[in-house]
C-alpha cells in the first residue's frame, strides 16, 4: 500500500493521508463490518461470560455505582 503524509505546515497542524480510493473503500468496509454485531457474536460472548463468571474472574455487581 502507498501512502503519502502531507506536512503539518500544509494541513495548518493535522496530517493527511492519501490512499487510492480502492484501499480506502476496503479501509471503510473493513470499519462497517467490524460494527455489525450478529446474533453468533451475542452468543460467543454470553458463553465467554458465563466461563468468567463459573472461574470467578467477574466481579458481582450489586449497584451501578459498582460499574466505577
């Protein structure tokens, strides 16, 4: 992948990066799909909770004040 980093003197303080438009489209369906949450993904994870919890490694909850 080529990229380019244009100086700060030029973006006034934030750089920009330039990227053919097949990798950015890659870059922004790679973000999309890492937002979906599929039922599997809810499933994995209440399986990985209930390990944690049979292990002892989640802390009980009693209030939220206890999420801080």
């Amino acid at each position: 992948m080529a990229t380019v980093t244009i100086p700060k003197q030029i973006t006034k303080g934030e750089e920009l990066v330039v990227l053919t438009r097949k990798e950015y489209e890659k870059f922004l369906d790679a973000t999309v799909r890492e937002k979906e949450v599929s039922a599997a993904d809810m499933l994995r994870w209440s399986r990985e909770a209930k390990q944690l919890k049979k292990q002892g490694k989640l802390p009980v909850l009693r209030s939220l004040k206890d999420l801080r």
